[in-house]
C-alpha cells in the first residue's frame, strides 16, 4: 500500500517536472511573463489605491487599541469581552475565509474583482460597528467584517508582486505596508482630536466604512488584472504549478481546481523554508499584536500628566515607522544582486535589538527615578529606536514569500501564510484579556501586571522569531536554488506537519471556548 503511493507520488512529481521541458500545445504557458512592462503611472495609481483599501481594511484595529477604554465603557464591556474583540472571535474568520477567497481569486484570474468585492463588504461592516449598542452587535459586524478583510492583504501582496520587476518588488511592498503605521499615526491623532471634542469612537468608524466604499470603486475603475511574473526559484517547477487547458463544462473545471489545489499544496510541502518562515513570522506578529493593541493604554496610564502623549506616540509610530519600513525595501533593492536574503537578517538581527528598546519603553518612568517629565523623554527616544530596528521586515519579507510562490496561485499560497500567522498571533490579545479579565483597568495591581506581561511577551515573541528567521536562511537558499524536497514525502516529514496543524487547532478551539466561557 505504501509502495503503490509512492509510486503515485513520484508519478504526479514526474508529470509535473515533464512539462519543464515538453510543452502540451494549447497550454497558458504564456499567461506568464520574466518581468512586468507597464507604465509608471499605472504603477502608481495601482498602488496609492491599494494602499489606500489596505489602510483602511485595518484600521479598526487602531480605532479599537486608541479607545479601548471608551469602547469598553460605552459597550459595558469587559477586558475578556474586549479580548475577543481583538483576538480570535475575528481572527479565525479572517485566518479560514482568506484561503478560499483567495483559491477563487486566482482559478478565476480575478483578484481586481475579488479585492473589490471583498473592499465592499468589510466597509459596510465597519460602518454596522459604528452603530452597535452592545458586545454582541460589535461582534457579529466584526466577523462580517473578518470576512471582507480577509483576502485583502493577500490579494494587493499578490497584485503588487506583478505590478513590479522582481528587484523592485520589495519596496513596492513597503510601501503598501506603510499604512500600519500611518494608521497608528492618524488614529494618535484622531484619539486626541476626538477626546477634547468629546466625539464618539464609533463615529470614525462610519467614515472609514463610506471612505472604504468609495475606494473599492476607483480600484474597480482604474487598476487592471496584470500578467503573473515568474518565480524566483530557479528552477521551472513553480512556474507549472497549475497549467492546464482551460476546462470545458463544470465537471472539468472542477477537476482542474482540484487538480491546482493538489498541486499548490504539495509544492509548500516541499519547500524546505515555507513553514518555519511561517512559525516564524507568527511569533513576531505575536508580539507586534499584543503591542499595538494594549501599549497605549498601558503609557497613558503611566503618564497621566501628559495628555498629549497618545498623539506624540502616533507620530512617532507614524513617521518611524514608515521611514524603517521604507527603508527595508530600498535596502532590499540597493542589495539585490547581492543576496536575496537581506530580509531575513533584518528582521531576525532587528527585532532582538528591538526587545531591549522596548524593555527600556516600559520601565522608562522607573528608570527617571519616577519623574514624569524625564521619563517620557526616555519613552520617546527609546521608542523611536525600537521602532527603527524592528519595523524593517514587512514589505520585504512579503514579497520574498510571494516570490517564492508558484506565480499562478501565489495569492492562494500569502493566504495560507498569512491565515496561520492570524491563528498564532490573534492568541495574544485573547491571552492577555483572559488573564487580566478580574482586574480593574484603572488600578495600579492592572498597571503593573499589564507592564511585566508586555515585558515578557514582547521580548520572547521578537526573540523566537529571530531564531527562527536565521535558522531558516540555508533553507530559504535551497529553496531559491531550486533544491526542494523531491520524490516521496518522508514520514517525519508528514508527522512534522500533521502535529504542526493539530498543536494550531488545538490551541484555537481551547482558547475560544475558554474564551468564550469567561467573557464576562
């Protein structure tokens, strides 16, 4: 019984690597191209307008970390009720819907319309999110609007990585992910705003949702389909991954999806660097995550006397951020000839470096001998740093995944990396509500729990990830050469992966129901 599926496998392998050199006649061979050849004003107007629908598709978030308290207060919520809020309640839909939204997107060679779609639903959501009265309002309009948001980032990651020539690939992500971090700056900004005014959090809310509505439209409008760009491997096996005669009737076009889901799926089986990558990136969200959403809170409430530090810390997020990010790609870029590697460096090296920075963010106060106007010049400076060393990786780590990838169903692989990566990291939010869920949010016991567990859960989280980025530079190498794993997949191999996914799924349905038990 073995036997015979090995011999299948090493069949389906050799039916595969056969067309590297003999061509079937009628084959889209040539719905593929070396190198992307539009017009710089497209480019452009292709990627202001998905960064814009990027920007917006994740702001909620920072709506929901700049006025946690006020969300929490006009819901009548509690912090385990608010965890679920930013954690997994969201996070699963967005982690599972992302894949088959994004299967579709690329069988159909319609990711514009997907995206566009998609772009649609998760603004009427938002606006619903500004119009719920109590917790599970919010959270019925925040999985629907998982379900618009979850193939967005895939999908512009996709179109991105055909918009450009391969070298420039990386910074055209960057900039796409430069709308994290203006969120954050515009989201400081607004919280200040809205809080001398005395206006609603949910307000912003409803003008991001009609914001996001008139977007997706000009992305309809103005941004077209592009060809799909080769791998980067060297070596024609991702090229082939899902060519075929277009089917003839339902039945074959079913067989030819299943047919393109089999062999997507065991193309990232047989990469040597996808799933550590995976792991790895997961970690570093981890943390990213649980800093976005609960360090606000946690430094206004260290310096109460300083009103104005919300809106300073978005600027500082804003502008440092964007710069590191930016500058990742064009690093990326200035190197290309040299290694295809620099984003593993960036972001392993970086993000230790950065942990020590945010140790130094947290006990500022305690190092200025509790002054409060010496400690938040130590927080600014500090901050600044950490942002610097640790925001570099984004866009650059984005596009060497998505170059990685079989070209015709790349966006299907992003989703796949990008919904595992949401399964581990949503955790944190969840975990942090859960254990501080008998705790009042304004006592100094909050205050001090908050701190040791942002020291710790940061640090670690940047620290895995680095390791797990280094460890895995020899392996993204082979893969870049070509050299994935061949023939039959090896048992432990099987085992590694199957254990992989149960440890995954176990540790979503026990922190859900837990979750769920203890919401209030």
């Amino acid at each position: 019984m073995e036997k015979d599926q090995s011999r299948e496998d090493n069949a389906t392998e050799h039916s595969i690597l056969d067309r590297e050199d003999n061509h079937v006649e009628g084959h889209a061979q040539d719905d593929l191209q070396e190198q992307p050849r539009l017009a710089w004003w497209r480019i452009s107007i292709s990627l202001i307008l998905l960064f814009l629908n990027y920007f917006l598709a994740q702001y909620d978030k920072f709506i929901l970390s700049y006025f946690q308290d006020d969300v929490i207060t006009s819901l009548h919520l509690s912090e385990a009720s608010y965890g679920i809020l930013s954690g997994y309640a969201t996070g699963i839909v967005y982690a599972l819907l992302a894949i088959p939204a994004a299967f579709v997107a690329d069988y159909t060679r319609a990711r514009i319309w997907v995206l566009t779609v998609a772009a649609i639903w998760w603004s009427l959501c938002a606006i619903f999110q500004g119009l719920s009265h109590n917790f599970w309002q919010i959270l019925l309009a925040r999985i629907g609007m998982g379900i618009g948001q979850a193939p967005v980032e895939a999908l512009s990651v996709s179109l991105i990585s055909d918009l450009l020539g391969k070298r420039y690939v990386f910074f055209g992500e960057s900039v796409l992910y430069v709308g994290v971090y203006i969120g954050e700056a515009v989201s400081g900004q607004i919280a200040v705003a809205f809080a001398r005014t005395d206006t609603p959090w949910n307000t912003a809310l409803i003008a991001i949702g009609i914001a996001g509505v008139v977007v997706a439209i000009f992305i309809r409008l103005l941004v077209q389909e592009p060809r799909r760009q080769t791998s980067l491997v060297n070596a024609s096996y991702p090229n082939h991954v899902g060519e075929h005669d277009n089917g003839v009737g339902t039945r074959e076009e079913l067989t030819n999806a299943r047919a393109d889901l089999a062999a997507t799926f065991a193309y990232l089986v047989r990469m040597r660097s996808f799933w550590l990558l995976t792991l790895s990136a997961s970690f570093r969200q981890l943390s990213g995550n649980v800093f976005g959403y609960y360090m606000p809170t946690y430094l206004s409430t260290l310096y109460p006397s300083h009103p104005n530090l919300l809106s300073r810390y978005g600027i500082i997020v804003g502008v440092v951020g964007s710069v590191a990010v930016l500058l990742g790609g064009i690093l990326t870029s200035i190197f290309w000839k040299q290694t295809k590697l620099l984003p593993l460096y960036l972001v392993g090296i970086g993000g230790m470096l950065s942990s020590f920075f945010v140790l130094l963010m947290l006990f500022s106060r305690g190092i200025s001998r509790k002054s409060d106007d010496q400690g938040v010049k130590v927080l600014y400076g500090t901050m600044s740093v950490a942002y610097l060393t640790a925001e570099l990786w984004l866009g650059t780590i984005n596009s060497l995944v998505a170059l990685l990838l079989p070209p015709r169903y790349k966006t299907f692989g992003l989703s796949i990396w990008a919904a595992t990566q949401v399964l581990v990291y949503s955790a944190g939010p969840e975990i942090f509500g859960l254990a501080l869920r008998n705790v009042n949010s304004g006592s100094q016991t909050y205050l001090n729990d908050t701190r040791i567990a942002l020291a710790v859960i940061i640090p670690v989280g940047y620290w895995v990830a680095g390791v797990g980025f280094l460890l895995a530079i020899p392996l993204v190498r082979k893969d870049l050469a070509g050299r994935s794993v061949r023939g039959h997949v090896g048992f432990r191999r099987k085992v590694g992966f199957g254990s992989f996914g149960a440890i995954v799924g176990i540790m979503v349905v026990v922190l859900f129901v837990v979750s769920i038990v203890y919401k209030d």
